[in-house]
C-alpha cells in the first residue's frame, strides 16, 4: 500500500465515525420516470446503494431478488450514514442523541416514534428481533471494554444501560474497539482489538463474555494465534452456528491496520465455553498464498459459509478497496477446512454487507464496473449460480437485507 501505516489506521478510524453513525433520511429529489419491479410485496428486500459523486446513498425495495430492474430515478429514499438497523418493516436511526423507528410508505420514510438516547454511542448490534445493543466505540481510557445502550424497538424503551468489563491498557496502549457483539444461549460475547499508538492492531485476539441480562461477572480471554475476530464494521456479518459451536472469523486486512505478522484465521468457540477452542484453528491464509484480505462470513448452514477476499495484486491504492472491482466471493467451509471460489464478477466495497442469506439461498449483490450492478441467487443446495435483480442509478451495493 502507498499510504503510510499510521495515516491509513488514522483515516479508516476517523472515518469509521462518520460511514457507521445512524442519521436522518429524506426524500429522493430525483424525478426521472423509473424502471421497477412490481410485486405483491414490494417492501419485502431492502437494498442500500451509494453514489460517489455527489456522495449519496440511497434506500431501495423489492418484492423479489432474482428478477426485474430497480432504480434510484424517480424511486428511492436518500439516507444519510451507514446505518443498517433495517428489520420487521421499519428503518431505525441514531443521530443526534435521538433514536427513531420510522416506517417505509410510497419510498417516504415516516417517523412512528423516537426516545433520546444520550452518550457515546454508535455501533448497533442486534441481540434478537426486537432487541438492539449500541456500543460506545472507541474507549480511549483503561476502564470498559466498551459502554452500551440496550433498547427494545417494539416499544421503543431503554432496557439497559451500562458497561461492560475492564480492560487494562499499556502505555503504548492507544484505543479498545468492539469488533462484534452477539447473544449466544444465557452469555453475551463481546471480541474487540487494542490499538497501539501507531494504529496498528496487538497481536492479541480478545474474547469477553458475561451472563445475560445481568451483564455481570465478565470473563476475558485471548489469544494469539491472529489478531481480533469479527468485522471492523458492524454492519457486516462474522460469524458461523454449527453444531452449537460459533465459528468466527478474524479481521487481519490491511485496510484495518492489524499486525502483518498474524494470518487471517477462523476461530471456534465450543458451545457455552468463555475462551477459543485451543483445538481448533482455520488458517485462511495458509490456503490462499498468504493473502489476509478476508472480509465478513456469511452462514449457509451445515458449517459453511461465504466470504470475501481482496486480491491482493489488485489493492495496490488505499482507495481501491472501495473504487476498485477487488473482491472474489468463496464459499468456506469450517468443518472440512476447505474453500471454494464462486464463479461470480469481481466486486467493489469493503464496509458493505451485500450477501443476504434465506430459503436454501444466498442472495449476492455485486457491483461490477464492467458487468453491472446485479443480484445473483446462490443454491446452497445445487451450488449454481443464477444473475437475478438488475439495480440501476448506482455506483455500488452497500447491503441486502431482509426488510418485511
């Protein structure tokens, strides 16, 4: 990479602030007739697509993924930040210590209730349907691992508030980030990375964990063999159920500023266990010519997944992780220890969520310079690949969603 080490950690840092907070919508003030897909449901996928210049991103609906044209002309919402809080038929937003449910009607989002929400917050995780966790970010002091705000979105009511565990920092220490979040039987796990002062990750992957709700008695283990596991962004999914066991991956690219020295891995936690499994390591790296390029793990059930791997002679700018067509897709699989690449364009993005998963499918949204913004259905079953939904007025695909 051209960019010096220190300036890309500050950068992806700064800006993690900005393209993960949850802000407010309006209306799109494009007016050109579109081109849509009609359908009995035309609310039930949300797609999230974004335009460089000007720069916008825009909140699309579809009743079916695998067929049909989609456009931001005339049709769309335009939305501000990153926010991904799309579940049950609503969009939810934090911006101005103000947290809102709003209701998508005739591509006019509706605002149905709101309750303030103060300090820092900004990283939301979903713990189940109705239930979501915002994190405080960076902690920048030797005190939490993170503070969080729980909150009910069907009543739309704090449930909890507090923090979460101790975290002594070294002198060289610069910062604690929450890499992931989730609820998993009667504990919640927390993973997170310690910054140096030079923005680069430690060498230590850290894994915190407490019983639920009490959010009490935190135990906190790590270990060395990569650096932090889960997704620099929340928004992109990290993790594999199989068997009970979670199966998380690591986050080594170079875009984060992690240690060179470590590989992109697969980490396995056994069911009900506080610690990594020291049996059981899938080192990523040592399979694809050292590459550590990997971002987010998808579950196709049966302990395999997808994921998504910047070539690496291909990200030789530190913008060609988001202008470039870089990406390939490969689906893993954690038990066999194996991948397999899918025969799909290259794609562009590295804070995004494009894959969605449901029904024996996975819905793939690639943006391709040369081949177009399209939507391919993998058969988990037949493993063929199908082109489905075209999404025009964009220059990329940020996320796929369920929405209704």
């Amino acid at each position: 990479m051209k960019t010096s080490n220190k300036t890309m950690r500050t950068i992806a840092l700064l800006a993690l602030g900005a393209s993960l907070s949850f802000a407010a919508c309006k209306k799109s003030s494009k007016t050109e007739n579109p081109v849509d897909t009609t359908t009995p449901d035309a609310n039930k996928f949300a797609i999230v697509g974004g335009l460089n210049n000007p720069t916008a991103l825009y909140l699309l609906t579809t009743g079916d993924l695998s067929t049909g044209v989609v456009t931001t002309v005339g049709k769309g919402t335009e939305i501000s930040g990153w926010s991904r809080l799309l579940k049950n038929g609503f969009y939810y937003n934090l911006a101005n210590n103000k947290f809102s449910k709003s209701k998508l009607e005739n591509s006019i989002l509706t605002e149905v209730a709101a309750i303030p929400v103060t300090g820092n917050v900004m990283n939301g995780y979903w713990l189940n349907d109705n239930t979501v966790l915002f994190s405080g970010g960076n902690s920048t002091a030797a005190n939490a691992i993170m503070n969080y705000t729980i909150v009910n979105t069907e009543s739309m009511t704090i449930v909890k508030t507090g923090s979460f565990g101790k975290q002594l920092l070294q002198p060289t220490d610069k910062s604690i980030y929450t890499s992931s979040c989730f609820l998993k039987g009667d504990k919640l796990y927390v993973t997170y990375a310690i910054y140096n002062s030079n923005w680069t990750a430690t060498d230590t992957a850290y894994l915190a964990s407490a019983p639920y709700p009490a959010l009490d008695q935190v135990t906190i283990t790590k270990d060395t063999r990569s650096t932090y596991p889960g997704s620099f962004a929340p928004i992109t999914p990290n993790s594999v159920n199989y068997n009970n066991d979670v199966y998380m991956i690591s986050n080594t690219g170079d875009r984060w500023g992690v240690n060179p020295a470590k590989p992109t891995g697969i980490f396995r936690i056994k069911n009900g266990a506080t610690a990594f499994d020291s049996d059981y390591f899938f080192n990523l790296s040592a399979i694809s010519d050292g590459n550590r390029e990997y971002y987010g793990l998808w579950d196709l059930g049966n302990g395999k997944a997808i994921t998504r791997m910047g070539r690496k002679d291909l990200l030789v700018e530190f913008d060609d992780y988001n202008n470039k067509d870089v990406f390939e897709y490969y689906v893993i699989d954690v038990v066999n220890k194996t991948r397999t690449k899918l025969d799909l364009p290259l794609d562009k993005g590295v804070l995004v969520s494009p894959v969605l998963v449901e029904d024996n499918k996975a819905y793939i949204a690639i943006s391709s310079s040369s081949q177009g913004k399209f939507v391919w259905t993998y058969d988990i079953s037949s493993a063929k690949l199908t082109k489905g939904l075209e999404i025009k007025g964009v220059d990329y695909i940020s996320t796929l969603s369920r929405f209704k």
